[in-house]
C-alpha cells in the first residue's frame, strides 16, 4: 500500500473540495470500466473524462489509471482511492434526500434481485410501488448471481442466503422457510425418512452453483453433501427436476407453495427441521441513505414478511 499517496490525498482533502468533476470522471470510470462508458453516463466526451481525471491524479500526486491502448487497469492507489472516495459521493448525492424527509422520491433506483423470487416481488413492485412513486426510474436486474453491488452501480441489491459483504449496510427483510420436497410418486417408491441418515440416502437433484455441490444443513447445525445424478444452479430447475421424479429437492417453500397445494409435489416430513434463510437488502450508502432505496426497503420489508408467510 503507498503511503505516497494516502498522505498526498490527505494533505489536499480541502482542495479536492473543488475537484467534483474529477472525482465523479473517476469513480464513474472506474464504476464503469472505460471513460467511453463513464462519459455516456455524465453525458460528456471521453477525451473530457480523461483529463478530468489526469488533472485529480495530478492534485493529489499519484497515479490512479494505467493507461494503454487496449485497456485502463486501476494501480493499487487507485484502489484505495476509490473505496474512500466512492462512498463520499454516494452520500454527497443523496444528501438532500436525505434532509427533504418529505420530498417525493425522484431519479434512477437500480436493483438487483433473485431471479426466482422476483415472480413473488414484480408485481406489487410494479402495480404499487411504481404507481405510488411516479418520478422514480426503476432499473431492475434479475440473476441469481452475487454482483458487485459498487463495481456494478446498483442501489439496492437483494440477496437470499449469507450475508459477507465487508462494509455494506445489511438490513434483514425477513427468514424464508425451505423444505425438502418430492414427487408422489418418489415418495411411493422410497418412502418418507425418519433420520437424518435416512434423509442423506434419498437421491437429490443438488443444488451446484459454479459447479459446486452445496451441503443441505439441518437446524442442528449438521449438514450433509446430498447425493444424486441431476445438478442445476438454480431453484427453478431443482423444482423441475423433483416433478419429473429424478429425487427429492432443498428449495425455498415458498416458491413450491402452489405445487404443494395442488399435490404434484409433496414436503418430505422426517420430522428433521431445516434452517431459515436469512433474505436481505444491502447497499453502500452509510448512514445517508437516499429516500428512494429507504423506501425501496421499507415496501420490501413488507412483502417479504408476506413471502415468509406463504
């Protein structure tokens, strides 16, 4: 880490008080990988952008950029530059929301949110939400991928499962119930388990994200790697695998709820419990948060618990 330019960025922090040009060029590039698509962002030139950001590299004496024909790759001071930065401008910009607690929520909201959840969150976010808050642009990405919610520039991301997320700000939304579920006609054929070592020997259609087979934990804090011949990266083609009769699935219930009812799915009862999964909203903002992601969360904090329910 240089010490150079940590004392060179602190010895100037009042100068950069006139360098917002230059600090916005370089985060957005950064947040955005070149200054072609940090300029379409600030609505600007590329050759602009650069030189906004060689004249802060020059404020503060070091060299946030390197800089070659095909590609712009961040030095180790860019780095720590941009995590002390970033956050600054992400409460600079949603300061006077934050003052005006009665100002109507206006600008872009970028979300990120499971796939598989959003048949569940999309419409009441969009019939209720969006007619409540007509001056918000909602940007909303559906994947069951972990992004960076910083590099990537959403808001708002929601997350089912473990939160390790550094300095993010976590806010629980709600604890979703999972169950083991089946076919009928699996069931017949193998009959409930009354152990869990009776529950490890059924066939699972495992759940390998990346190509890594999970463990399905007990709420005891046990857990086991299933075994099995259909892996899938998501919960939806878990569900399609245990209807079609290829071994039982570890899913969210409340994404099996309708099968459940109509019985073409059944919950295996071991009299095993399972444990909650945790189903959050992070984001980056601090203390100072925008009124459109405070919002955001408050209506998902609802819905959630109605998830939590079902």
């Amino acid at each position: 880490m240089s010490g150079h330019m940590i004392c060179a960025a602190e010895v100037q922090v009042a100068n950069l008080l006139n360098e917002t040009s230059g600090l916005m060029a370089f985060v957005r590039t950064v947040e955005a990988g070149s200054f072609s698509a940090a300029a379409r962002d600030l609505d600007t030139t590329p050759s602009a952008v650069s030189k906004s950001v060689a004249r802060l590299e020059k404020k503060i004496g070091a060299r946030l950029f390197l800089r070659s024909t095909r590609a712009l790759t961040l030095t180790q001071d860019g780095q720590i530059f941009f995590d002390r930065v970033a956050p600054l401008l992400r409460d600079l910009d949603s300061s006077d929301e934050a003052i005006r607690s009665d100002a109507s929520p206006s600008g872009r909201l970028r979300i990120s949110m499971p796939s598989e959840l959003a048949p569940l969150l999309l419409p009441r976010l969009f019939s209720s939400f969006a007619a409540d808050h007509p001056n918000l642009h909602l940007d909303i990405g559906l994947t069951d991928r972990f992004v960076d919610l910083i590099r990537e520039d959403y808001d708002v991301v929601l997350r089912a499962g473990r939160s390790l997320e550094g300095d993010l700000i976590v806010r629980r939304l709600a604890d979703l119930p999972m169950a083991i579920v089946a076919s009928p006609a699996f069931l017949e054929a193998w009959a409930n388990p009354t152990s869990d070592e009776a529950l490890a020997a059924l066939p699972f259609a495992r759940y390998a994200p990346g190509g890594v087979i999970q463990p399905l934990p007990l709420a005891d804090g046990k857990s086991f790697i299933p075994s099995g011949r259909v892996d899938c990266d998501s919960g939806a083609a878990l569900i399609q695998a245990a209807l079609g009769g290829l071994g039982a699935a570890y899913v969210l219930r409340c994404l099996v709820a309708k099968e459940l009812e109509s019985g073409a799915l059944v919950a295996v009862e071991s009299g095993i419990g399972f444990p909650k999964l945790p189903f959050n909203a992070l984001h980056a903002f601090g203390r100072t948060v925008p009124l459109r992601v405070k919002l955001f969360c408050d209506f998902m904090a609802r819905e959630a618990k109605a998830i939590e329910a079902i």
